[in-house]
C-alpha cells in the first residue's frame, strides 16, 4: 500500500514523485523501461519555471548538467534576414535572464538523483502498467514485471505515462483535438553553425522551416523539420540530406549523429481527474513542440498537482482541490499552450501567405525596440504556471519570499 502511485518515470512522473517526497508523501513509481529513455524531445526551457526547478532544488544541478542561453532567433530562408532577441528586458525581474537547455532524460537524470535522497521512495523499473480498478477508498492498479503479473494498492494513482498513456485509457478517457498532417522530422547534427552567425532559434520558410537548436557545448545541434506524413515514413532518411544541404550555410559538411520522426498533435483529454486518478503531461495533454511547450506544460502539472495531492494526503485540504487542478491545468492548454504553440508552428513552417508574414516579421522587428513589449513577449511562459491552488501564489513570488 502506498499513498501515490504514478505510472510512468519520465520526466513528469519523476519530478512529480520529487514534490511529493518533499512534502513527506510516500511515492511508488512504475516505469515500463528499465532506466530513464533517451529519446531526442525537449530541450528547452523557458526562464519563467526556472523559479520553479528551483524551489524544487534542481535548478544548480541542472543548469551544470546543461547550459544556458540568452539568445534566440527567427532566420528567414528566403531573405537572410536574422532578427535575434535577447533577455535584456526582463534582467529587472528575474536573476535568471536566460534559458535552460537541457535534453529532457537529462533532466530526469538529475531528478533521479533528488528522489534518492529520499527513503520513502520507491521506483520499479522494467514494470509496465496493465490496468487498474478503483474504489471510493483505493485504487488496485496491476502490472507486469519480467513476464509476471504484479498487483498495488495505492490511495491515489497519478498518470504519467506519456501520450499513449495506458492508464487513461483504463479510466475510459479519449483525447480530443487533431493530428497534423505534418511529422517533425528530428535530427541531431554536428555542424559549426555559429561559426555561420547562425543562433538556437527558427529558420523561417513555408518548405525550409525549421528549429535549430544547440544541444550542447560539443558542437552537437537539433535540426527539426516538417514534411507532409504522405511521404512514407520508412525513407525518411533518403529525405534528409537533401533538406539539410539546402538549408546549411557554408561548406554544409555536417554529421548526422541520429535522427527520429514523431507526428504532431494538439489534443488533450476531457478531464485530468477521474475519481482516485489523476493525468499529468503528455497523458493529459499534447502539443506541437514549436515553442518547446510541452514538457514545461507537464512539469508545471508536476508543481500544482505534487503540492495539491500532498495536502489531500495530509488532510490539509479536501479532494475537491484535485478538481481545481485539472480545470485549471485543462483551461491553461486550451487557452495558453496549444494556441501558442499552433501560432509558432504556423509562422515558421507555414509562412506562405506573404502579406501575413510581412505583418509577423514587422512584429518581431518592432518589439525589439519596445522593451515593454519584449517583457511581455518573454514573459509569456510564465503562462503555464497554475499559481498554487492552496494559497494562489506563483513559484517565483514564493522563491522571492
Ligand atoms: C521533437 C520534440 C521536441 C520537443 N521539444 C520540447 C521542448 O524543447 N520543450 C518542451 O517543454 N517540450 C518539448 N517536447 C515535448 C516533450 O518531449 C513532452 O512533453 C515530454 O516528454 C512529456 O513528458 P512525460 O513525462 O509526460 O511523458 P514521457 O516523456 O513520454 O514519459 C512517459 C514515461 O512513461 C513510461 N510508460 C509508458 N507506458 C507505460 C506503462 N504502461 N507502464 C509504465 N510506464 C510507462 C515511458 O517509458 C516513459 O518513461 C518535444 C516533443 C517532441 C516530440
């Protein structure tokens, strides 16, 4: 018997644990791999939930396990033009005027290492969640373990079991919205763009449209592109070089270390609580990763829900703050992250419409001399954030208290 229960030990389900054990709430965790998956998804993070990794304790370890970056641009293709935003605007509000790269297992890895402090933590690795039932009381939840049935008892079951989550399944919820008739075409290469002045940022084109982000400090960059999923999916690597070569400055000599293919969504399920279960991250909510919102979304759920599912557990609050976490982390999707994310996808993969991207670029160029409007505009992801649903204030407000 354990008081929570997440299935799932990505980088949600983990940093969820993590808030839990800080507030003395035992965890189990169920993950179906048998370490942390390296899979080549998020990498950045946003300065407004810095605050947050760091009231957790993690900000210093992850930032030494990753690197920060002040700089990001919009390159248009067809023109040259590079417009490159800084973080001056906001150095007046926060300490961190910068964003956290950091490849997501990395992050997880650094979580990890947290949760090993504490001794009412326990994680099962290689256990894949096959179903559950629950009660007014509990929840059973079964599993498989090296070919053999596995059965806990929990008050509590939190999803986290990413966007083909098993568990939301069980609990009869579908997810809702569309699929893009584009893939993300992900590719990690060794290229010297900056030697090109080429920054982390957006190469802007209605066929060239990209992001190119530095992944670390050794050279190592992600070059993601679109194509429409009518091209097959087994030759996605004979397409590959021809789009890379047409986009590369210079000599254009560059190593492809790997590369992967995803679909792209925007959908999210119709509620993130059903009675004793709770959804987290991509198993409630997926988008399109152009403005590299969707973990953040997910480790936002984390905050809010670890500190809501703690004063439950320690009768410091009634149930019914459960369902003030789904409607708001539910509201901030549909109203935040997915139009958000669908207005970046659109400028940079879809800019055919000439007018619409003279009026886009005059945007970008004109908010640079406002330092208002920058504010606002880096001020954005601080949108995600639920402030607490026990005293309704933010995790940046909090750390400055
Ligand atoms: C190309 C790409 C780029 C992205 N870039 C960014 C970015 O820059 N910034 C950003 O914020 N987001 C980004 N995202 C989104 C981000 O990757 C996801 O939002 C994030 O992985 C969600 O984390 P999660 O823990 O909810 O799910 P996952 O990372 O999918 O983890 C789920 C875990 O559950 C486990 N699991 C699954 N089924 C079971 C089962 N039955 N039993 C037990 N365990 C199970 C899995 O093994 C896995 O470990 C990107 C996504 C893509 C595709």
């Amino acid at each position: 018997m354990t008081a929570v229960l997440i299935v799932g030990g990505g980088p949600v389900g983990l940093m969820t644990a993590l808030g839990l054990a800080r507030a003395g709430v035992p965890v189990t965790v169920l993950e179906a791999e048998d370490d942390i998956v390296y899979s080549p998804r998020a990498i950045s993070y946003a300065w407004p939930i810095l605050a947050g990794l760091n009231h957790f304790g993690v900000l210093d370890d992850m930032i030494a396990a990753g690197h920060t970056i002040d700089e990001r641009c919009w390159r248009i293709f067809k023109t040259g033009e590079t417009i490159v935003y800084n973080h001056d605007a906001v150095r007046d509000v926060t300490d961190r005027p910068y964003n956290l790269t950091l490849g997501q297992d990395l992050l997880a890895k650094v979580v990890l290492q947290h949760l090993k402090r504490y001794t009412d933590v326990t994680i099962h690795w290689g256990t894949k969640f096959t179903g559950l039932t629950q009660t007014s009381s509990n929840v059973v939840v079964t599993a498989e373990r090296a070919g053999a049935p596995v059965e806990c008892v929990a008050d509590w079951v939190v999803a986290a079991d990413g966007g083909r989550s098993a568990v939301r399944k069980a609990v009869g919820l579908t997810m809702d919205g569309f699929t893009w008739p584009q893939r993300f075409v992900v590719t990690n290469i060794y290229f010297d763009f900056e030697k090109y002045g080429w920054n982390s940022g957006y190469l802007v084109d209605p066929i060239y449209g990209a992001v190119v982000y530095k992944i670390n400090l050794d050279g190592l960059w992600r070059f993601t592109f679109a194509e429409d999923t009518t091209n097959p999916l087994e030759t996605v690597s004979e397409r590959i070089p021809e789009f890379i070569n047409t986009v590369l400055p210079g000599d254009k000599k560059y190593e492809l270390a790997l590369h992967t293919a995803y679909n792209m969504h925007q959908r999210t399920a119709a509620t993130y609580r059903v009675g004793r279960v709770l959804l987290a991250g991509d198993a409630a909510h997926i988008t399109n990763p152009t403005s590299g919102f969707g973990l953040m979304g997910g480790i936002y759920d984390s905050f809010a829900l670890s500190e809501a599912l703690a004063a439950v557990v320690h009768e410091k609050a009634g149930d019914e703050i459960l369902d003030r976490y789904s409607e708001s982390r539910r509201k901030i999707y549909l109203e935040v992250t997915s139009p958000i994310s669908t207005e970046s996808l659109r400028l940079v993969f879809h800019s055919g419409d000439q007018d619409r991207l003279n009026k886009d670029l005059a945007l970008l160029r004109n908010r640079k001399n406002d330092p208002e409007a920058m504010r606002k505009f880096l001020s954005v992801p601080a949108a995600l954030e639920t402030p607490s649903l026990i005293t309704g204030r933010t995790l940046a407000h909090r750390a400055a208290a």
